[in-house]
C-alpha cells in the first residue's frame, strides 16, 4: 500500500511526460491482470464442461451396460 502511494506521490509531482507514462504503465499491467483472470476463468469453464462431458458419458455407459446384457439375455432365453 505504502508503495502505491509512494508511486502516486511520484506520478504527481513528475512532469506531464513522466506522468503519461506511467500512466500508460498502469494501464498496461491493469490489462494484464484483466487479460490473465479472464485466462483463469476460460480454463475454469473449460474444465468443469470437461468434467461433465466426462460424467455425462459415464451415465450414459452406466445406464447403457446393463440394458445390453438384459437384451443378451433375453436373446439366450428365447
């Protein structure tokens, strides 16, 4: 904290050029951070879409097996 306000303290009492730049540095690593959290949170989705895809399919096996072998043996009965 005390070094933000040391870096405004700076930004003020510097000249308009120095003030633009760091300015222009603030926005920069504020886009980044932006760019990195949104990053995060498309892996995130990506995962748990992943994740249900996966149980989705494990369902569907589950509820799937035990038809086929109803069918298998009904087949060998009849």
């Amino acid at each position: 904290m005390l070094q933000l306000r040391s870096l405004g303290a700076e930004i003020c009492s510097g000249s308009s050029g120095e003030r633009s730049v760091a300015v222009a540095v603030a926005v920069a690593v504020a886009v980044a951070v932006a760019v990195a959290v949104a990053v995060a949170v498309a892996v995130a989705v990506a995962v748990a879409v992943a994740v249900a895809v996966a149980a989705a399919a494990a369902v569907a096996v589950a509820v799937a097996a035990p038809r086929a072998s109803v069918r298998s043996s009904t087949r060998s009965a009849g």
